[in-house]
C-alpha cells in the first residue's frame, strides 16, 4: 500500500479490527485515520510538539490511542 498522503517518514501505522481504516503517524507530528480502499484521510490531528516518533493503535472499533 502506498501512502501517498505522508509529506514525511511514516513512524507506525495500525490496522482496525476489520480492515476498513488505517491509523498512521507521520514525522510531521500528525496522526491520520485513512480509508485504505480510497486513500482518503477520514481524520487529522497533530499527535505532539515534541521531536519523539509517536505510534498509534486502534484499542477498539471506535477509539484509537497515540
């Protein structure tokens, strides 16, 4: 799978249960939740301000911990 929607180095990317979404953290400090059949970024968010790589997992069907 191509993430072409990362402008940086992605540091960690989870599944969700099922398949359907694809959390990502990037080294531009932004966590995104991606429709990996679209490619379309469904959610975005600065994870840090720190310079720390960040990892994302999804802890259930509708919540995902960075």
């Amino acid at each position: 799978m191509r993430l072409d929607s990362h402008p940086d180095v992605v540091y960690s990317a989870c599944w969700n249960w099922d398949g359907s979404q694809l959390v990502t953290t990037c080294k531009d400090k932004k966590i995104r939740i991606l429709d990996p059949r679209s490619g379309e970024i469904l959610e975005e968010a600065i994870a840090h301000e720190g310079s720390k790589a960040t990892r994302a997992i999804f802890l259930s069907a509708r919540f995902c911990n960075f």
